[in-house]
C-alpha cells in the first residue's frame, strides 16, 4: 500500500550498530531451535486474541484502533466507519477457528455496514480491503448478506471505472453521488482489483466488475516503452504517463504485478499470465542488481534503462513470493534471504532503505505484512523449514518491538533503542500477517493448502473448507 515519505534520515543499517541497538533495548536472544509447530500455531493465535481484545474494547465498530491511547481512527474519511478491522479479521477469525468471534463480527457487518457513504473513498483501498474483506467473509461463512453488501459496494465503486475515459480508474468515488476524483493513479491502485471483481463477476454472473478491472490492466500494459518496462503513475484522463520511473516491485506499482498473476491464477487467464512474465523479464533484466551476495531492485527509466536510484521498500519484499510462485524459484530464495540478512540486523524492519549504502530513508514500521507474506508462500511451494525458521523469528522481533498492552502498534522509527512507537494498528493487522503465520504451523483444517487462493491484503478468495 502506497505510504507517504518521511525526510531522509542519516541512520546507516550496519550489522554492529543496529545489533547493539537491539541488546540495548534488551532484546531476547532468538530460539536456536524453532519450537513444535502446535506451539507456534498457539502462540500466534494468542497473539492475534491479544490485538483483537484491544480492538474490542477501545474501538469496536470503528476502522481502526489506537491501542496505545485506547482510541479510535477512521481509515476512510473522518467521520464516517466502515468498521474496517471487522472486515479485515472476519476470514483471519473463520481459519483460526474463533468461532465465538466470527458471529458477532459478521452480524456486526450485516447490521452497520454502509456501502453508500457520502464521503469521496479511495477506490484502491476500498477494493482491496472492504471488497475483498466481504467476499472472504461470505466464502467463509456463506452468509449470502455479505455478499449482497459486496455488491453494492463494488457497484458504488464502478464509476471510478466508467467515468473515466481511458478506462484507467479514478482514484476517489463519492460511495453516495459517485463523483469521482484524483485524476493521477500510481499503478498499483490501477490495477489491483482483478481477483475481487473477477470473483465477484463469477459469484454474482455480471461480468461488468471484471470487464472494467480487465480493462484497466489492458490499457496499463498498452503503454508500456520499447523496452517493456512501466512508469510509476499515469494521468487517467489522458491516457500519460505523469511519471516514467520504473520503480517495480516497490510501491507505489507494487501490486500491479502482483495481480496480474493472481488473477491469472484466481481466473484461469492465459493473457493475465503473458503480460506479467513480459512484464517481470523486463524489471529482471533492467532492475535487478546484485550486491554482496543479494538481490535488490533499482529504480530506473523505462524508456531509457538509466538508473535513477536504489531505494528499497519493505513492501517489495512480497516479490519473493511472487517470483517463486511465478516460477523463478532460484531467484526467489535469493531474494528472500536477502530481507533475511537485514532482518538479522533490524529484527523490525525499517520501511525504506538505500540498498547501495546502508542508510535508512524511512525508520518507521508500519507493522507490515510483506516478509511473512513471501515466507508463507515459499514455505507452500518449497515445504523447507527454512522460511519456517525466518518467519519465526520475524514473530518474535513482532513481539519484542511491536507488542503494547492494548495490541501491537507502528513504529516511528526503529533505528533508536528502545523503539521509538506509534499508535496504530492498521485494519491489515487483522487480515495478514498473523493468518500467514498461522496457516504456515497450524495445520488449518479449514484451509485447502493444494489450492487456497490468498489476495495482495491477505484475503481468502479461494480454498476456503467448510466442510
């Protein structure tokens, strides 16, 4: 998810000083030896019941929670709720068996959500989150109002899409008067959007919600350079691109190509799956750059090639599940064990760094759900217990760094001793990095490991046993 910048800061990611940041602080050494998979499935989900408690009591019904005030925070638009973290847990509670959660969360949605709010919503993130939260709830519990209010919800959304006269999705729609705003789009809130209208095209049989958000990735890839490579962000009425940095699979383009495979997966798509291996050989060939021993993502222009910078974000780190399910496993792991190394150093990573130099650009964690997102998924497709290892110790540097009496919360910057904290745990807390930690020791019986679907916000938009 696209995040604002903070000024560059002078902090340097070297492995003493970032050690000793951690003894400091009176960070426990890591297990040497990984426990029994039960007891890691138990201590996450108490860990999850931890936040959730948190959440119930300071901000129930509300988007999200201020576990360190005890307060509230509406994601969306001030003043108004979705009851984001509600929709964001309701499949996390299903897998993990909750069931005396499930209920109350799912009448909760049935009763307060309002999918006609007059009040201009980011297209982007109502998609991912709010869609897709409502699609997994209703995979998961059959309650068919779910569906309903996934419905009218994406139908509120679709003027961002047919408003438009490229195609390419506004990004804010008026849920009430669908009026539409905000007429340059990064790429990743063009086109994250095939696997929920996919789906919901499937459910419902009205191929409209598919058509637009095929549409939007047809004319992405349209405008691709000579050298197959895509810019940062393009003017949706248009049709120009406003900036030409490749910048894959940083943010903000991140998921772009995240769904081009997932929805290939999700809808059984050949050109989906053509236009993403087009599409990633260019960002290997031109941005992949090897450094000590591990692989990195420059920025470039995508008309030219010409390197613009070497920043990396956290949020990329999702790319070596990707590259390993895409088929590219060599480079994956390689990939993968490069977040590992620095995890060794910044047990809570920092949200940008310069992979040339060291030096941290953006010290903040927003509890991110990436690493464990890319472990999960190598773990599915290698079983080594390798990303097993790595995930739990990213659990425990969670629990050690992140880890507040109301539930777990940001960081404003990591690099200091102790942590600096924030006060916030966003809605995708609920939805993501816990359940890959789960699904990943747990054994889930009510997930299909042969064929479970999981969308870029960690929703369960297929395999989900009800049986």
């Amino acid at each position: 998810m696209p995040t604002v910048s903070l000024p560059r800061r002078r902090t340097v990611l070297g492995a003493a000083a970032m050690a000793a940041a951690g003894t400091a602080a009176g960070r426990p050494a890591l297990a040497a030896d990984l426990p029994a998979d039960a007891a890691v499935a138990q201590q996450v989900k108490d860990e999850f019941r931890h936040g959730w408690e948190g959440y119930k009591r300071a901000a129930w019904g509300y988007d999200e929670v201020r576990p360190v005030s005890g307060t509230r925070h509406d994601f969306f638009a001030s003043g108004h709720t979705f009851g984001l973290s509600i929709v964001e847990a309701l499949d996390t509670l299903w897998l993990m068996e909750l069931d005396d959660e499930v209920k109350p969360a799912a009448d909760w949605i049935e009763a307060h959500f309002d999918p006609a709010v007059d009040a201009d919503i980011q297209v982007f993130e109502a998609v991912i989150r709010l869609v897709g939260g409502l699609l997994a709830g209703y995979l998961c519990t059959g309650r068919p109002a779910l569906l309903a209010r996934c419905r009218e919800l994406a139908d509120r959304l679709l003027p961002a899409f047919t408003k438009s006269p490229t195609g390419l999705p506004y990004r804010y729609v008026n849920l009430r008067t669908g009026a539409v705003s905000g007429s340059v789009s990064p790429l990743a809130e063009i086109g994250t959007n095939l696997p929920e209208f996919g789906l919901l095209s499937r459910l419902t049989g009205d191929g409209k919600y598919l058509d637009a958000a095929k549409r939007a990735a047809r004319e992405v890839v349209a405008r691709r350079s000579s050298l197959d490579l895509l810019g940062t962000s393009l003017d949706v009425e248009s049709g120009r691109w406003a900036d030409t940095t490749s910048c894959a699979p940083n943010p903000p383009v991140d998921s772009f190509y995240e769904y081009l495979w997932v929805g290939s997966d999700l809808l059984g798509d050949g050109e989906l799956r053509s236009w993403y291996r087009l599409l990633a050989a260019a960002v290997a060939k031109y941005q992949l750059e090897e450094q000590g021993g591990h692989y990195w993502y420059r920025q470039v222009d995508f008309a030219t090639g010409e390197v613009l910078g070497r920043e990396q974000s956290e949020l990329g780190s999702f790319y070596a599940g990707l590259l390993g399910k895409a088929g590219d496993l060599p480079s994956a792991r390689v990939y993968y064990r490069s977040w590992t190394a620095l995890m060794q150093r910044a047990p809570v990573l920092p949200e940008r760094f310069d992979f040339l130099t060291g030096q941290v650009l953006d010290a903040r964690n927003e509890l991110r759900p990436e690493y464990a997102n890319s472990a999960f998924d190598l773990w599915r497709l290698t079983g080594s217990a390798e990303y097993k290892q790595t995930a739990y110790q990213y659990f425990q540097g969670l629990r050690w760094g992140l880890k507040v009496p109301g539930g777990y919360t940001i960081a404003t910057d990591v690099s200091t001793s102790p942590i600096r904290l924030g006060d916030l745990t966003p809605g995708y807390w609920f939805a993501e990095n816990l359940k890959y930690l789960y699904l990943m020791f747990a054994a889930a019986p009510r997930f299909d490991y042969r064929t479970g679907l999981l969308s870029t916000e960690g929703k369960l938009l297929r395999g989900a046993n009800r049986t």
